[in-house]
C-alpha cells in the first residue's frame, strides 16, 4: 500500500460540532471543510493551512532564513508548528496526518525537554531537576529507535511481497 493508498494521508477527523467555533479560522474554505465533516460527511479534504489539532501556521516572511525550520518528513521548509511542543514543524497537511500518531506520543516529552529549568537555591533539586530531562531524553531516543526499526520492518515487508 502507497502513501496515497492509505486513507489517513487525505483525512482529518475533525473536533465535535460543539468545538467547531473554537477552532474556525478566518477563511471561508475552513469553514466550510469542518462544518461537512460535522454534518457526518466521511471525507473532509482541508485546505493547506488549516489547524485541525493544534498546529499554527508559521508567517515565513517573519522569520529569518536560519530560523525556517524544516518538515519532520521531507526536510522541506515546515509551515505548520506544533503549538504544544512548538518544536515540530511540517511543510503541509498531508505530512501532519501522515506523521499525527507518532507525534501525539512525542509531544508532551518535547515540551517538557522545551520548558525551562525553574531556578532553585537547593542543590539537590537542581540536580533532580536535570536528571528528570535525561530520563525524558533516554525514553525519546529509546521510542523513537523502537518506532523507527518498526516501521522500516514494514516497509521491508511491503518491498519483499
């Protein structure tokens, strides 16, 4: 199956209709695409920029040309920023849904990795503090091997049938 055959690469479950007004931006296209999707219609293709969960767009014309990041999957310039973790970016709405489940469990690591340190006079607790991101740090770098070992088993299996 190619990445156009699967079905989450074309799709964005949107929120409940109760959440709708929440997350409308200012384009009637946007609008347009959540209010079919509430209305029970089983695919909504949404237009390049929209936010369906949580993810920002990014002026590129307000950053400078070091600070464009790239797209976690094709290391094209990203336009879509993770408001949570703010550190993941993607260069359209494609790659997000390609990559949203692999980021979900990421997310909330990267935002505490993210965070500053508090200030603490205590020493023990600066040192409990620091300890505490190189456990987070050990358990990314240990999921994300696992996960990537996984998925290039599967595509080995998918290339070998």
């Amino acid at each position: 199956m190619s990445v156009s055959d699967d079905p989450r690469s074309s799709q964005v479950n949107a929120a409940p209709s109760s959440d709708i007004k929440k997350i409308l931006r200012s384009t009637q296209a946007d609008a347009n695409a959540v209010s079919s999707k509430a209305s029970g219609r089983s695919h909504t293709y949404f237009p390049m920029g929209y936010d369906p969960r949580g993810f920002i767009n990014l002026n590129m014309l307000a950053l400078a040309s070091e600070e464009r990041r790239k797209c976690e999957l094709c290391n094209n310039i990203g336009v879509l920023q993770c408001e949570l973790c703010r550190v993941t970016y993607y260069c359209s709405i494609h790659h997000f849904t390609m990559d949203k489940d692999f980021h979900a469990n990421m997310c909330q690591k990267l935002k505490f990795l993210r965070s500053p340190i508090d200030f603490s006079p205590q020493r023990e607790t600066r040192e409990r503090w620091i300890k505490q991101r190189q456990i987070h740090m050990n358990e990314m770098y240990l999921f994300s091997w696992k996960n990537s070992q996984s998925y290039l088993n599967q595509v080995i299996a998918r290339n070998n049938n």
